[in-house]
C-alpha cells in the first residue's frame, strides 16, 4: 500500500471518529442527556443530563435524568457505545499515520 493511500485511509478513519462524537454530542444536547449513564427503572427509560454540556461530574453531586422512550434511549445507547469503539479508532489511525510519516521521512534522509 503507497503512503498516500495508507494517509487518506488514516485520515478518513480520524475524521469519521471525530464527526461521530461531535454527532454524539450534538444529539445529546437535543434529546437532553445520553444513555450511558442513563438508567431503566419499572418500564421507564431516564437518559442522563448533564454529562455532555459539564464534564464529568463529583461522584457526590446528584445525578438527573430526563424521561424519554425506549427508542430514544436505545438509539443513545447504541451511539454512546459506537463512540466508544469509532473515536479511539481515529485516534490510533492519527498516531499511525504520524509514526508512518515520520517512518518514511528517515528513509528519504538515509537514501540521500
């Protein structure tokens, strides 16, 4: 495979990972909360609020949730989940391409 095909690959990789978080993000904001850290109780789903737009929160502080229905919920779930595998994907092809350019640079300077 030529470099530049294994950069364009690396870079699609990357942006499609970014793209998908930032999606998750967004989406979080419009429905108001993310599943991952949502709950189920008695038939009722609750997405988490707060997570996307502060960080992380204190173990201590108190955590609220927004009733939705069981699509919205899973659909959050599956997203959340698919960020978890798409976003350090992208990442691990950033740092190949750059561990790949850097490969191919010594072996200009070592030919000359």
């Amino acid at each position: 495979m030529s470099g530049k095909v294994f950069n364009r690959i690396c870079a699609i990789m990357f942006l499609l990972g970014w793209l998908n978080f930032m999606l998750f993000c967004c989406i979080g904001q419009h429905i108001g909360g993310e599943a991952l850290h949502g709950k189920i109780e008695d038939g009722h789903y609750y997405l988490a609020t707060g997570y996307i737009s502060r960080g992380i929160q204190s173990p201590d502080a108190p955590h609220h949730y927004i009733e939705v229905s069981s699509d919205t919920f899973h659909y959050s779930e599956v997203h959340a989940y698919s960020v978890l595998v798409t976003f350090p994907l992208g990442l691990l092809a950033c740092a190949l391409a750059v561990l790949f350019a850097k490969k191919q640079k010594r072996e200009i300077t070592s030919i000359a």
